[in-house]
C-alpha cells in the first residue's frame, strides 16, 4: 500500500482483499453450455434482460446471474477468453477475489470472498456465475493469503488451460524473509477445463523479488502472457507500481511454467503503471496498463493508458512518441473518466469477438454506488463492456467517448454474426473566441491587479518580467484539510470557458522531489476545485489531474486524481475545459453542474485529450495558479508561467 503526500497519486487495492480469506461457494468443475471493421447486419443471439427487447445491444454495467441469489456486482480485474478447443463456443470470464455483491456475507455478516470467481455466456452480454477456481491457496503461500488479477491461456502442445494469478502473501521458505506480508508472487495452476478444477504448481512462476532489505518487495502483481494460445513458450508480464512492469520469456511444462526473471526486460516505468494487458494487431504489440488509484469510491480516478512497440519487449510509446520507460512517462489515454457515473475505469483486457471486431472489458466504479453495503470504504468495481475503434493505428474505446452508460451494439460472440457497432469520433474541445479580461501575457513587471493571493500572508515572492511569471514552489499542500499553499486566484468568466497555459517547473531530473508541482485550477475553495498540474513524483513526471470535494459522507474520500499525457522535456502546456451540465449529464453527474476535461501538450499543437472530472463550484468559481508540494524549501524550485489565455469553447468531433 503506497500515499504519497501532493500530487497524492495513491495505488491502495481494497484493503478488504487483504483480509483473512472467507469460505468459497465451491469449485467451478465444468462448463455451462459446452476495432471496427464491422458491417450493417442484424445481431443473431437470442435476446435477454440485458438486451431488451433488441438482441443486438446491451447496457452496462455486466451483471452476471448467481443462479437463484441474485447477480454478481462486482469483479474486479477481469479477464475474458473464448473457449480455444474445436466446439467450444462459450465465453469465459475470470475476476480477482472479492464478495459477488451486497448480500454476500457469512453468518457473522463478514464479506465472503471468493478464489477467482468464474463466469460463462455464449454472447459476451449474458453471464452465469458457474463458481470459483480454488479452495484454498497455493501451498506455499501464507494462510490468508488472496488471489488476485487473473489471466487464462490454453496450451496447444499440453491440451489445457494455465490460470496465472497474484499470491499476495508467501511463506518465508519461498520469500526468504519471515514475518512479512508483502512478499507477493505469480502462482499457476493448470486445468482441463476452463472452468476447472485448477491444480497449483508447487512453486511460483515468478517468485517474490527484493526491493531493498527486510520486507521491501517489489510488487510482484497482475500477470498477463501474450496470446490466448500459445504452443509451449511465449510472454509473460508482471509487475506494478513497486518496481514497474517487465516482460519475460515464459515456458511451459506440463504442470507449471517457468520464467526467465533473471533476463526480464522494463517495458513500463515504476511509480505509474500496473495491469498489464499486451495485444498484438497489423505488425505492433500494444501495451494497455492502468494508472493511478484503484480503488478510491466515487473519486476513483483509475485509467487506462496505451503505448506500441514493434517488438514484445519494448520500448513501448505513446502517440506522441514518448517512451513508457521515460523519466516524462509517456502513455496515451485510452480509457479515463468522460462524466457520466462511471469513473475508476481501469484494469482492462483486450479481445476480438468472433467476427474479429475488438472490445475491452474492464473494472469501473459507479460513484453514485461505489462500496459494497456491508463495509463503507470496500469499493466495489463491476464488469464493463465496450468496442475499440482504431483511428491512425491507435486504439480508442467508443471513438474516444469512453465507458458507455446507454444502449450499445453488442459484440459478435458466435461465428456468423456481426456486430452493428459503427465508429463515431468523440466531441474534442478548443479555445474559441479570447476573452483578454480574463487573460494574461505577464508582459508588465509586476502581477497585474487581476490576481490576488488567497493566503496573502503565506505567498511566496512572485515576479514578473521579460512574460514570464515566476512562482517559487512552496513547501505547502493544498490537500483535504492541509491546506498550506497560497493560491493565485482571478475572477472567471460565467459561461463555458477554456484556461491554457504554458509552464516550465526547474525541478532537477531524477528522484526525489516529491511532489513538486504547478498548474492551473478551477478554483472554488481551498477545499473545492479542480487541479491540472505538472507534478513530480518519485522517478517520474507526470500531468496530475485531480478534484477536491469539501464534504462527503463518511468514510468517503474527499480528493480524487488521476494522469493525462506525457509532460514536455521543457515547456509543458495544459489547457482546462469548463462546461455547464444540463439535463441527463447532470443526472449521470449525480447533480454536478459543470463538467472539468483536461488537455495536456508538449509543443503546443499537438494536444493529448484527458478525463472529464465533474463538480459544483458555485457563482464565485474563479480561475487559479498554484505551485507547491516540495517538502525542502532550501531546494530552492520555482515554476515559470508563460500566459494564461482564457476563451469561450468551440466544440468538433475529432478523427
């Protein structure tokens, strides 16, 4: 588990995973039911509650049928697989260990948690809960130790299925260190079946990995191998936050696999990413990894990033050509908020459906019902299904709209049918009409009298000359209920509006400068605004895009982030985009009235589209300048503004 204090890009996982393991339902030991280049034509599977009266579309969230007790509300890290035997015409779908829904608890009221919790549909939109993968754990983990982020492949030379999982927790004998219980590894099992029974290979794939001394583990999480058949040798990825992604060559017998771990390779940066999903499709592999905080209720800000290489192991870049591995972390936004009641949008797979159309399932978070009902605090992340369009060679969910919340063409789960999802660019925003009132060029010598610090008695020494504006980094915080950082605030125009600017901050490359920062805001209150900034964290510089609440109920977080695209090696520009929200986006925004999108570009021209955070900053919302977050003032930073340019907004729908 890991906070860090001003950007606050917190990976916790739902502590309540890491609680002592509940009873199973029982082993699932058998099946039930033994991009878009789509064309026009009638969806031909039988239709449900789920489709309506049309059998060609669906509505998320999945909810797969417990028969006779209900549906399963959440399952987490998902992965799918068609079944890879001739007369397999099943789908199956895998989720990490939590309770199914609000009702699962024991005699005691405690949640049950269930190993690996499988799923089964013939149309990729109707799902039957058929039971859990395991029992118990791997005998070489800890007693209580959970089993998350699943991935299932076949073998074509073993003829069967391998289940590659996280084991939390592992006995000292494997981990070499006693007492600790964040020595996580990646265990197997094998299985004839997809849906079991699954039996344990005596020891991990990849083993616990030493951070440092003592406990300090690397986080040996979120398995994925490359294929969903594969002969006897191929990828495997692995790996999170702690010690970053790698890929490895992967081997398998006829009861495990082996990796070669001492020849790893880092295909994705530390301190950023994790849920590694890889794909290959016309001569690139792509990378999907998820970012930030995981499990945060209704200010989760988890989302999906992609780069491509040529080549399985790297180096991965995004679309403006920035590594994954780069100290300016590349990734373009694959899957992020848009403002409806989906956020937490992360934690993806990748497929074609039988037509060979690509579509992602992935965890998301209803932030107008984001724990479970037995324990505030326990997010809770159903199952999400959406098309991928792929625009100039790159990926994108919906055509860059995101998770859907409406009726939606469904896939082509079976040979012969085709799926009525059509492509349709997403609505892009950009400065329309300047509006100089609000604007300034920091052409004079001093701050012009438009602006005023908020904490006059705390701000730091701001200059102006040669346009450029100039704001030394405080050691402050404006962060819940530490709110130490002046703030630079100007009135804002009342309708829809654009804020841009261009910065630079001084911090020195490498780590540690935590958490330097500087940005613009949407500002209400110390303890209401949205934040787009340039920030360091650890190793890495990343564009943080946050949102602050003042009230919530309790055991509900106040503050929420998340990334946009890859700061620039020098100048960075963000631009913040505000509009109100009328009718249904308010009702989907659980009344918010303005909806917050983020932009982020190194030069200027090229702009990198990011989430749609939603708020109500009431009449006196005004616009702000921050920089703050280095915890040593003698490091002496300071954070350089070039403008700040303010317009109206013109819409276009991109691609």
């Amino acid at each position: 588990m890991k906070k860090s204090r001003g950007i606050h890009v917190t990976v916790l996982f739902a502590l309540a995973s890491l609680l002592a393991m509940g009873t199973p339902v029982s082993a699932a030991t058998a099946a039930t039911d033994g991009a878009t280049d789509s064309t026009a034509s009638a969806h031909a599977t039988a239709g449900s509650d789920r489709r309506g009266s049309d059998p060609g579309v669906y509505t998320n969230p999945l909810a797969p049928q417990v028969p006779g007790d209900g549906v399963v509300e959440s399952c987490a890290d998902p992965t799918v697989l068609r079944g890879q035997r001739a007369g397999d015409s099943s789908w199956y779908l895998y989720c990490t260990t939590d309770p199914l829904n609000d009702e699962d608890v024991d005699t005691h009221g405690d949640p049950v948690f269930h190993r690996v919790p499988v799923m089964t549909s013939q149309n990729l939109v109707d799902w039957t809960y058929v039971g859990d993968s395991f029992d118990a754990a791997p005998s070489w983990a800890e007693p209580g130790a959970a089993l998350w982020a699943p991935e299932v492949i076949y073998s074509s030379t073993f003829d069967q299925y391998y289940m590659f999982v996280v084991v939390t927790n592992t006995a000292s004998a494997v981990s070499g260190v006693e007492g600790c219980d964040s020595d996580s590894a990646i265990g197997v099992a094998t299985s004839p079946d997809p849906t079991g029974p699954w039996t344990f290979s005596d020891t991990p794939v990849v083993a616990p990995r030493p951070g440092g001394t003592g406990c300090a583990f690397l986080w040996t999480y979120d398995p994925d191998v490359l294929g969903d058949t594969i002969a006897d040798s191929g990828i495997l990825y692995y790996g999170s936050y702690y010690g970053g992604i790698s890929g490895a060559a992967l081997s398998l017998t006829a009861d495990g696999a082996m990796a070669d771990t001492d020849a790893a390779t880092l295909v994705a940066i530390d301190n950023k990413y994790e849920g590694a999903n890889v794909v290959q499709k016309d001569g690139y592999y792509y990378l999907f990894a998820s970012a930030t905080n995981c499990c945060n209720g209704a200010l989760t800000g988890y989302s999906v990033f992609v780069g491509r290489s040529t080549d399985p192991l790297g180096p991965y870049v995004d679309r403006e050509g920035v590594s994954l591995t780069a100290e300016n972390t590349g990734g373009t936004p694959f899957l992020t908020m848009n403002g409806n009641r989906w956020v937490g949008t992360g934690h993806n797979t990748v497929f074609q459906d039988a037509h060979g159309d690509w579509w992602t399932v992935y965890h998301a978070v209803d932030q107008q019902d984001p724990f479970f009902a037995f324990q505030t605090g326990f997010t809770k992340r159903p199952a999400l299904l959406d098309a991928i369009d792929w625009v100039d060679g790159w990926p994108t969910v919906n055509g860059g709209a995101g998770a859907s919340n409406d009726r939606e063409a469904a896939p082509a789960a079976q040979p012969g049918q085709v799926s009525r999802h059509r492509y349709r660019p997403d609505v892009t925003q950009e400065p329309k009409r300047s509006l100089p009132r609000y604007s300034d060029e920091f052409n004079g010598t001093t701050i012009g009298s438009a602006w005023a610090w908020q904490r006059e008695d705390i701000a730091p020494k701001a200059t102006s000359a040669d346009g450029v504006l100039r704001i030394p980094i405080q050691a402050g915080d404006l962060y819940v209920d530490a709110n130490s950082a002046a703030v630079l605030v100007r009135d804002a125009p009342r309708g829809d509006f654009v804020i841009d600017t261009r910065l630079r901050v001084d911090v020195p490359a490498g780590c540690c400068f935590n958490y330097a920062q500087a940005g613009i805001l949407a500002y209400g209150s110390d303890d209401d605004y949205v934040k787009l900034t340039e920030s360091s964290i650890w190793n890495t510089r990343q564009t943080e895009f946050a949102k602050e609440i003042s009230t919530a109920p309790e055991g509900w977080a106040r503050y929420g982030n998340t990334v946009v695209g890859p700061p620039g090696d020098d100048w960075t520009h963000l631009r913040l985009v505000v509009q109100k929200l009328t009718g249904a986006e308010r009702r989907d925004a659980g009344e918010d009235t303005h909806g917050f999108t983020a932009y982020t570009s190194r030069d200027g021209h090229a702009w990198v589209k990011g989430a749609t955070w939603t708020h109500s900053l009431g009449d006196d919302m005004r616009i702000a300048l921050v920089a703050y977050g280095l915890p040593d003032p003698a490091a002496n930073l300071t954070a350089e503004f070039d403008y700040v340019r303010v317009s109206t907004v013109k819409e276009r729908r991109r691609g």
